[in-house]
C-alpha cells in the first residue's frame, strides 16, 4: 500500500462546478501539504495543514488527523485551475516529504 | 523580494558527464530542500539542508549525488556521471526557519525547476 494515495486520479469538470480532491495516507504525520503544479511544469504550495480547514480564495482545505483523510475542495471552478493537485506529508519527525500521485483536473469552458 | 531562483532552467548533457543545478532561496530562507520529478512520474524527496548542513539526505541515491547549502552562495545539487535514467526536473524549495518546529510545519516556496536531458 502507497504510504500517500488520491483520488481521483484524473478529474474533468466544467467550468464553475464544485470539485473535490481526496488524499489518504497510512503513515503518522506531523503537516500535510497541498502543491498545484501547472501544465508548464511550475509548482505553487496551497496549504499546509496540521488540523481543521483552511480557506483562501476559492480554494478550501480539510484534514482529519484521526481517519487520515483530507480534502482540497475547489468552489466555482474555471478553466484556469486546470492543473495538477499534489498532495504531500510531512512525518513526525518532520523532515522527510512524501508524496500523492498527484490528481489531473481539467476544467472545461 | 524575489522569489526561489533555479538555475539552469534547462540543462543537456552526454552520459558520463557532471551536472551541476543551482538553487537560490527566498531571501531570509535557512532552508533548502531538492526533489525530483522523473518523467510522467511523483515527485521524490531527494534532500533537506540548512546553511552548512545536511538534514536529511534520505531520499538522495547512494552514488553519483551529492549536495550542498554553502555559508554563502546557492545551494548546488551535483550529479557526477550522469546517465540516461537521471534526466528529470529537479525543483528546489525554501522555506524560513521556525524555531523549535519540524521543518514540516513551514510552507514552502518551490522554484521553477530544472530540466535535466542526458543524451
């Protein structure tokens, strides 16, 4: 079993409808990251989470430390989200990162 | 306050060759970490430096790399040798120093990357 796991693994929607990312990980972790990595190939960190929701702009972060789930949820999505949502955690020790396969959105005018 | 600088942005080499990727932190950034991206694939922990120091180098191949975070200057990430399975993006990411945190707690801000092509 990967220690970090999303879903879904591709994801189409159209523009301004809701979406949501989902990240599962197995190991003890002291932070969990949110990284939007654009077509081009640059890398933008979102959040970083060690309890309860974040929120910025039109994005919003959930984490649930006991089941070891968090979400990336996107309101009125546009085509200008499209891009590669990776999820990334941080071990207790803090030091090591591992990350998600990262999920594939593609938001269609 | 610009932001994390890599350089080169891209970089060819034969195989047998050095290369040598340099990575300048956000000014007022103590820390530096590379990852490496292999095509179609997950970004990979390579390595975590603070100014003179190697963290945490447990995700760096036990041959060939190499990297260091000098008192002055940027952090250089050096790959003697190369082959054609090192070709990849290799990102670099700072973050400030938190004191008493892990370095998991602070956000980090990644650089644009650096394409490595071996021939």
């Amino acid at each position: 079993k990967n220690e970090v796991e999303q879903s879904p693994q591709n994801l189409t929607a159209q523009e301004g409808e809701f979406i949501t990312i989902n990240c599962s990980y197995s190991v003890g972790i002291s932070a969990l990251h949110w990284l939007q990595q654009h077509p081009g190939g640059g890398i933008v960190s979102l959040f970083m989470l060690s309890s309860g929701k974040k929120k910025h702009g039109r994005l919003i972060a959930t984490i649930n430390i006991q089941e070891k789930h968090s979400s990336l949820h996107i309101t009125a999505s546009h085509p200008r989200d499209s891009a590669v949502y990776i999820c990334a955690v941080a071990d207790n020790y803090g030091q090591n990162f591992v990350f998600g396969p990262g999920t594939r959105l593609s938001v269609l005018p | 306050n610009a932001g994390v600088m890599q350089n080169p942005r891209h970089l060819v080499r034969r195989r047998g060759q050095e290369a040598r990727l340099r990575c300048s932190p956000m000014k007022g950034h103590s820390h530096v970490y590379w990852y490496r991206q292999l095509p179609e694939e997950g970004l990979k922990f390579m390595v975590y430096l603070q100014k003179e120091n190697i963290i945490d180098e447990s995700g760096m191949p036990k041959e060939r790399f190499s990297a260091e975070f000098p008192k002055e200057g940027p952090s250089i990430l050096r790959i003697q040798q190369v082959v054609r399975g090192d070709s990849a993006a290799y990102f670099c990411a700072s973050s400030p120093a938190t004191s008493g945190r892990p370095s998991g707690y602070n956000e980090q801000f990644f650089g644009p990357g650096t394409r490595l092509t071996v021939l």
